[in-house]
C-alpha cells in the first residue's frame, strides 16, 4: 500500500470537528482554516495532508504539527 494511502485513510477515520470547539464544529467539512479562538487556528485539512504526504510519514509515527 502506497504511503498518500495511509494519510487518505488517516484522515477520513479522524472526525476535525472532534477538534472543534462546539460552535465551531459546522466548519469542519470546510477546507479552510477554522478560528479556534486565543488567536489560533485549526489548520486547513489539504495543507495538512500535503505535508504529511512530503514528510512521508509512516504508519505508527508521530507527527506535531505546532502553528
């Protein structure tokens, strides 16, 4: 099985709205970066996904994605 396989995989078992704060839990099919407050955001799922695709990450690795 091909690596952007793994990433589709990961990312259609993960829910973003779990990641949501409650009223912002309706953006989550959204492409786009969600205001999460604290001046921080959710990230974009596609860009997200892009770079876990470059980084190559494998099944088991542990990635932290600091904004």
């Amino acid at each position: 099985m091909e690596n952007y396989s793994l990433v589709d995989q990961a990312f259609k078992a993960i829910d973003r709205a779990d990641f949501l704060p409650s009223n912002k839990k309706k953006m989550s099919e959204l492409d786009r970066p969600v205001d999460i407050g604290f001046s921080q955001t959710n990230s974009q799922p596609s860009t997200v996904k892009m770079m876990l695709k470059w980084l190559d990450a494998q099944a088991g690795d542990k990635v932290l994605d600091v904004g």
